[in-house]
C-alpha cells in the first residue's frame, strides 16, 4: 500500500498549476449546501434538502477529483453532473445515519463506522451503476484493513488546516485541493489491491 506522504506527494504533478481553480470549485461546491442553510436553519424542510442536495455534491466532488488524480480535464461543471437518479440520496442518508447511530453509542464506533463506509461515494462516482448495499459492502471490504492509513491522513489533514487559520486561510489554498485529491488517490489505490 502506498504512504500517506506518498498519496499527498503524487497530487502535485496533477495540481501543478491548477491549485487556485481547484480550491474555487471544491470551496463552492461545499459551502453551497451551508449558504442555503444559513437562511432558514431551523427549517425542517430545508434541512433535508440541502441534506440531499450534499449526496449529489458528495459524488460529484468524488468524481472531480478521481478525474484530477487520473490526470484528466476538469471544470466546475463535473461536480453537478450527477444530479440524477436517486441513489446519492440514500447513499448520503444511509452513510449520515449510520455515522449518527454509531456516534450516539460512543464517539469511537461513529469513527470507525465513518471510516468503514467513506468510500461509498468514490464507488458511486466511478460505478454510477453500483447499488446501494453493494456500494457499501465493497467499502466495508476495501477498508478492512485500511482504516488506520484514512484515519492517519485525516488527522494529518485536520492537523494541516488548524495550522491553516494561523496563516489567515491562505494555506487552505493549497490544502484542500491537496487533500481532496490525496483522498481519490487513496482510493484508487485500495480499489487496485
């Protein structure tokens, strides 16, 4: 299996000069859904589109940067181009319902639940075909024993953008399309093994 500083270090040839693009289309894509929530938070209804809204953002995000670490032409349009079908609904209700359930039990089985299914998404995204429960038990075996490399690169990623706010938000920049397209090369290599 390849390194987290590998993983991290392969995203430069592919981002070389593209960071500013890929961070303006990651950074809406996400805060999207929380600028809509922002004008009614209290509104049930509201609440779960926007909930819905995210499963289809979710796979779109996973596909933008699958086709980035590949090396392929990208635009702002990919990220909304699987606004179709059903299936990131459930997949985004399912995965937040079962991260929720085990995080009420105990923070640590929401953690390993979170990780066991993070790469339903990515699946989706690359097998638009794939179903719901097929979806997530490919995760649950490609993470089996995975786990500890996602949560290690998670942790060095939150680590990186809490030193982020010392640099007033500049960093980000470069982290977050680093990491994003660390997360698809993640995949690709755990989907290869």
């Amino acid at each position: 299996m390849i390194s987290n500083r590998d993983l991290v270090e392969k995203t430069k040839p592919v981002l070389k000069d593209f960071y500013l693009q890929v961070f303006a289309c990651l950074f809406l894509a996400s805060a999207l859904p929380q600028i809509v929530l922002s004008l009614s938070p209290t509104n049930v209804l509201l609440n779960l589109v926007v909930v819905c809204v995210s499963g289809y953002i979710q796979v779109g995000i996973a596909l933008y940067c699958l086709e980035i670490y590949k090396g392929k032409e990208v635009n702002l349009s990919m990220i909304f181009s699987r606004f179709n079908g059903y299936k990131p609904i459930i997949f985004i209700l399912l995965y937040s319902l079962i991260v929720v359930l085990g995080l009420i039990l105990l923070v640590v089985p929401g953690i390993i639940l979170g990780l066991m299914y993070s790469q339903v998404f990515f699946i989706l995204a690359d097998d638009p075909d794939v179903g719901v429960i097929e979806a997530f038990n490919m995760s649950s075996k490609m993470m089996k024993n995975n786990m500890w490399q996602l949560f290690m690169l998670n942790l060095e990623a939150i680590l990186y953008f809490i030193a982020g706010v010392f640099t007033l938000f500049i960093w980000w920049i470069w982290l977050i399309p680093r990491y994003s397209v660390a997360y698809a090369g993640f995949y690709e290599a755990i989907k290869n093994e």
